[in-house]
C-alpha cells in the first residue's frame, strides 16, 4: 500500500476556473488496483466546487462536481465503491505525479484545502 498525504492549508481563489492543483509525486513501482481519494475542503457552498483527481498517467477522475447544495465542507473519502471513475485506474502505473484539482467555479463563497491523501492498493505481482 502507498500512503501520500500532504496539509497545505491553501485558499480556494473564489470563481475561478483554473482553482488550485496540488501535486503528491511517489516512486513506488507497479500497477494500480486500488485507489482512495482523502479530502478536507472547507467551503460554505459546496456545490460552488469542482474536484478532479489527476492520475500519474493523466486519466482525469471527477470527485465532485457542483454538487451538494449549500452544505458546508467536503470532508470525505472516495472509493471505487462510491466514485465508479476510480475503477479507470486500475492497471495504471503508481509511480509519478497524481495531481487533485479545486475550482470554485461560482462567486460569494470562500473555500480552502486543508488536507488530502492518496491510498493506493498495489496490484499482486
């Protein structure tokens, strides 16, 4: 199992496409065949918020997408079991740069990253 995390603590820029990219890069061998997702997002308004997940083999996978009314936070983990695009990396390679998008895309409501993590299940050699 690859275990990444990073605690950035950085603000969400408020309707703004591009939002912020955060990198956590591993060189651990081998194929994926499993992949959790960790994020805590506070944020007013989250169905403001679009979240992708970037793979080292640049396969795009969206968490979330304006979704969630005007719930507060994003303080979850995404599975295969609850975000079927996970499944699409399963036989990728693990090794390199997986990358989690955050955009605000609508104005009024302020958000920050404050954490994220990566579990990655190793395929059997």
């Amino acid at each position: 199992v690859v275990a990444l995390d990073e605690s950035p603590g950085v603000k969400i820029p408020d309707n703004h496409p591009n939002g912020i990219t955060r990198t956590l890069t591993t060189t651990e061998t081998g194929q994926v065949q499993d992949v959790a997702v960790s994020v805590d997002i506070t944020h007013t308004y989250i169905q403001d918020l679009s979240v992708t997940l970037e793979s080292s083999d640049g396969t795009l996978v969206s968490l979330h997408h304006h979704t969630g009314g005007d719930a507060d936070n994003i303080i979850t983990t995404y599975t295969p079991a609850t975000t079927a695009g996970l499944q699409n990396l399963r036989g990728e390679a693990i090794a390199g740069a997986w990358q989690l998008q955050v955009a605000d895309l609508a104005g009024a409501d302020l958000g920050k990253l404050n954490r994220w993590a990566l579990r990655i299940v190793r395929q059997p050699d």
